[in-house]
C-alpha cells in the first residue's frame, strides 16, 4: 500500500506542496501506486507521472477516514491500475472509496485502467470535482471518470463543475495477464 507514502487514520494537518512522485509502484493486489490514504490531507502543486497500482488507484487510493482532503493544481499523467487481484478495480490515476474531498485545478492525462474509470473512479463517495481537464485516459467503463454505486448506497452526491473532457474512452486492447 502506498509505493511513496503511506497515511493511516488518525493523523492530521498533512500538507504535501510542491512535490514529485514518479515511477512509483506496488503490487502483490495492493492499492495506491504513489500514494495510500485514511486520513486527511492536502496536496498543492504536485505531480504524479509513471506510477503503478497492482489492483486500484495507480497513484492514489483514497479510503475511509480521509474525507475532508484537498487535491489542488496537481497532475496525474500516464498512471495505471492493472487489477490483478480484484474483481472489479478501478482509477487509473485515483480511486476514492467511501470519502468526501475536493479536486480542483487539476489535469489528469493519459491515465489507464482496464476496468472502471481511467483517471478516477468514485465509489460510495461525495466529492467535488471542479476545474480540471480529462485528456486521453482509458478505461473499460468511464474514460474520465467512473462512479459506482450499489443498490443499497443512497445520498451520494458528486458534483462535477467547469471540467473539460477530450479524447478519453476505451483501450484499443486490453489484456489481463
């Protein structure tokens, strides 16, 4: 979990400004290429570039305790989530499970998964996706972006405003191995 940092609940105030997470990557059906959080944080001004997720969120999974964190003018390029051990995996460039957080200002490009969401897929979740462009990821099910839900999940609320989407879609191929 969490190939550069890994953040456990119950920590606060974490501020991470100005940084680099490159060529990142964790497998062995664990989450977070870059980055794993249950807890809360910022990220300003930081890029995410090359890294890899055996299962989901090639540079970020984001669960549980960390609502309430703050993804301001970062970039996610050429990220990957390969799903080797789960059934459904998603988020080429993030997976946000079960949080509520704000993304803004930020690109997301040329992120890849072979299942749900090629830069993010958002799962029992509410967030604010505001002011971000979505260029050439790949994914099975939602290019850009993937929200999922199941039957029993009510009050999700999403909100995606002055976003731009060009290119995204499905891969060309696709293999598991």
């Amino acid at each position: 979990r969490g190939g550069a940092i890994y953040i456990n609940g119950g920590f606060s105030n974490i501020l991470v400004n100005n940084s680099r997470f490159g060529v990142n990557g964790y497998n062995r059906g664990d989450n977070g290429g870059a980055v794993f959080m249950s807890s809360s944080a910022v990220f300003n001004n930081s890029i995410f570039s090359n890294n890899i997720a055996d299962d989901n969120g090639g540079a970020f999974y984001v669960t549980n305790a960390a609502s309430n964190s703050v993804f301001d003018n970062c970039i996610f390029n050429n990220n990957a989530a390969y799903g080797s051990y789960s059934a459904v995996t998603g988020g080429g460039a993030m997976a946000i499970y079960g949080t509520s957080n704000k993304i803004i200002n930020s690109q997301f490009n040329k992120n890849w998964v072979g299942d749900n969401g090629g830069a993010l897929v958002v799962y029992r979740s509410n967030n604010e996706i505001i002011n971000n462009s979505f260029d050439e990821n790949k994914a099975a099910r939602g290019g850009a972006i993937c929200f999922r839900l199941l039957s029993t999940d009510v009050n999700e609320n999403n909100s995606i405003i002055g976003c731009n989407f060009t290119g995204n879609g499905k891969p060309f191929s696709y293999s598991k191995e």
